[in-house]
C-alpha cells in the first residue's frame, strides 16, 4: 500500500503436519493492522493472529518488530520438547504485549489469539482477548469461545492465564478478525447463523474453510444495509483475515 516503508515481515512457511491442517488467509487488498505469523517445532506449531488499531501505513512497523520478537521469544520458550505450554504462552503474551507498546511508543489496542498445538496430544493451549470471532466445532458441539483477558498493548504488567482445548477427530477452529465481526448497519455479523453451519457442515480443508468464510463475509458487508455510509460504488474496505484450525482425519485419538 502507498505510504508503506521499510522492511516487510517475513512470509509464513509452514511444513504439513501429520495431525492439523493450519492456515491463514487475508482478503487482498489489506488496509488495516492484521497480522498471522507461525513458528514449527517437531511437536508443537506456535501461531498469533492480532489486530492492530490503526491503518496499514502506521502498523505496518509494528507488526515487523512484533513479528521478530514473537520468533525470537517463541525459539527461547518452546525449543525444548519438556517445555511447559502453558507457562511459555503466557511468557510469549507478555513478551508480545510489552514490545507491542514499546513500538507503537505508548498505548496501542490489539486483539489477539495466541496459540501453542501440540501435535502429538492434539490439544490447543492459547491466550485469546479483544474482539475477534472464535468459533470451535467437535464432534458435540459447535460454541463460541469467549475471550480469557485483555486486549494487547494497554499495560506494560498485564499477566496472563491460558486457556485449553482439546481436538477431537475432526475438529476446527475458526478465527476472524474485527473487520468480520463489526458492521455498519444491519445485523450483525456473529449473528450470521451461514458461518457456524459453514464450520459444522465442511469437511474440507482449512484453506477452503477460510475462503468460504471470507466469501460470506465479503458479501455481507456488501449488502445494500451496509454502504449507507460508503461513497457510491465503494466496496468494503475493512481488514478480512481468517484462520482455520483442522485436525486432519487419519491421525489416531491419543
């Protein structure tokens, strides 16, 4: 985008892993501050997802110092295979907030799911706060997880305590961004019952998981109700990021 500068962050490449199928997607064109970057361990696969406040030109800075310290952090806590998932994502999440803040250079709001799967035991330890839609489907149920904290980048001494999921065979995980779920006019968008049927009706992959979302998305922030407020023939112009978690079918229940 115009007004951009400096360096960029480093694309995300990630191995296939045997138990889960994790991907990210953006809706080109971006304007605001989402960001997914991921690190793969034998064992484990560590991944952020967060919004930050702002447009493109000013977050962009931060999301590159924010994504060097998640890597480097991330290397230190989670190398070891005996490490303690719990303690190193609450250790990563403070880590994150305080660099957050440090660049931004005072107080800048982020949402963020912060996540460490084990890939043997199929379990999800994870920090999730702000206003992102997290949707999680097994083989009971589908709900929706509700924040375990505070946003990112308000308090230099936030402390933070993870949360647990386990996957089942067959179970997803979705995660929107804040442009997703805020709306203009209208309904609003967690109220849109086509994405947990999307979510418990695929059996696909998360790359086309994402896709069918944001589809559903785009074309709800489309919608007559939602232009009022947007020039003539403007289409939606809010940051659409969307990230799927699948435990792939073939691997056995632990």
């Amino acid at each position: 985008p115009s007004g951009q500068s400096g360096p960029s962050p480093h694309p995300v490449n990630l191995p296939q892993f045997e138990s889960l199928d994790l991907k990210a997607q953006y809706h080109s064109p971006r304007f605001g501050g989402d960001f997914f970057d991921a690190v793969a361990f034998d064992s484990r696969v560590v991944f952020l997802l967060t919004d930050i406040a702002g447009r493109r030109p000013e977050t962009h800075a931060i999301a590159v110092e924010l994504q060097n310290v998640f890597r480097a952090k991330t290397q230190d806590l989670f190398k070891h295979s005996d490490a303690n998932e719990s303690e190193g994502i609450a250790l990563l999440a403070r880590e994150i907030n305080r660099s957050l803040i440090e660049a931004a250079g005072g107080v800048r709001f982020a949402s963020a799911f912060l996540g460490c799967y084990n890939l043997t035991l199929n379990i999800l330890t994870y920090h999730y706060a702000g206003h992102f839609l997290a949707i999680f489907h097994d083989t009971e149920t589908t709900r929706v997880l509700e924040p375990c904290g505070i946003p990112l980048g308000l308090f230099t001494h936030s402390t933070y305590e993870p949360a647990v999921l386990a996957f089942d065979r067959h179970a997803k995980l979705l995660l929107v961004t804040k442009g997703m779920t805020e709306s203009r006019r209208g309904p609003n968008i967690l109220e849109d019952e086509r994405i947990p049927i999307l979510l418990e009706s695929s059996t696909t992959d998360a790359t086309s998981i994402c896709e069918a979302v944001l589809a559903v998305i785009y074309d709800s922030g489309n919608r007559s109700w939602s232009r009022v407020l947007r020039p003539r023939n403007q289409k939606y112009r809010d940051d659409l990021t969307a990230v799927a978690l699948v435990r792939r079918s073939d691997t056995k229940l632990v």
